[in-house]
C-alpha cells in the first residue's frame, strides 16, 4: 500500500508542473559534416617514405549534402571551419603490383600548427603476387578535439616499404576522408 501511494504522489507531482522555459546545453543535432575525396588521377607513391596524400576536392556527387562550414584543404592539409570534436574517417584504396606485403592509411595531426604526429594507422595487407595488380583498401578514423581552429589541423599519409599507387575512381570516392563534429569541446 506504501508504494501505490508514492507512484500516485509522483504522478501527482508530476502533473502539477509545467515547463514553459528553454533548455539550455543540450545538443541539437549534429552542425558540421564535410567528405572529400582524391581527385586528379592516380598518386604514385615512393617505397619506404611516409607521403602526404594530396589533389583533393570536396565531394559533388547525387545527393552529396555538407552540413556547415565544412574543411578548407591546402598541399593535403586539412583544416576546421569551427571548433568541437570531431569524427574523422580515412579511406585509402591501394593498387600494388605484389611488391609489398602491408600498405598503411595514416591520420598525421598537430595542434600547433607546426609539428605532425600519427594519432591513428591501419594497414591493408597484399597478397604478394608480382605477376598481377592487386587492389586493396585501409580504412581509418580519430577523435580529434578541435580547440583552436588555427592550430588544430590534419592530413592523410600512407607508407609501404615498396613504390605503389592510391587508386582513384572518377566517379565515386574510393579515396576518401570525412570529418563529422559530434559535439562542442
């Protein structure tokens, strides 16, 4: 009996109280998101260097829709129009001759705008065949607070310890990275 009177006490209580304010601090929904993707053709790639992916462009296919300011890109730099914490995503698609056994997507940040660190790799493994082209891909992603928009950048590098290439496809992002703000820092 001493429960039903507390539920019915809740209730009560809860009916004698109305919001008539705003919420403040709560996120209302995500307000940034931007995809690029290699264009230009095919990047050679020199064996046993770390390389900076470069020649890209902002996505324009069907139904492509950015949200915000979005990426400004510079030599393979990527830079925020506003702070937060962002997503990244990184997908790298590999065209290898069987010189290699690994290929690796690499995530390279700074937040001095002046020196690089890996903060996330992922390798894509070759089945070494010299007599025919493979194709693989690495896909790669990083948490990155965004606290001052002028330091806080990022780029793609991939390292094999043999020459290959980033594959591209003309029509579609095959080499990509996108960037998704989930929230404020």
């Amino acid at each position: 009996m001493a429960i039903d009177k507390i539920q019915s006490e809740s209730i009560n209580l809860a009916d004698n109280f109305a919001f008539t304010g705003t919420v403040s601090g709560v996120p209302g929904g995500l307000t940034e998101a931007d995809m690029w993707n290699k264009k230009g053709g095919d990047q050679t790639i020199s064996g046993d260097t770390t390389t900076t992916v470069n020649g890209w462009s902002r996505v324009n296919g069907a139904g492509y829709g950015k949200l915000g300011t979005g990426l400004s890109e510079s030599s393979g730099v990527f830079s925020f129009g506003a702070t937060g914490i962002y997503l990244i995503n990184s997908g790298i698609t590999f065209s290898d001759n069987g010189n290699n056994n690994y290929l690796n997507n690499q995530i390279h940040v700074t937040t001095n705008n002046s020196s690089y660190g890996v903060v996330s790799q992922q390798t894509a493994y070759v089945n070494a065949d010299a007599s025919e082209t493979r194709v693989t891909a690495a896909f790669n992603q990083y948490i990155l607070d965004v606290t001052d928009t002028s330091n806080v950048k990022f780029k793609i590098r991939v390292f094999g310890q043999n020459a290959f290439t980033i594959d591209i496809d003309t029509d579609r992002a095959s080499t990509f990275v996108s960037a998704i703000k989930l929230g404020d820092t």
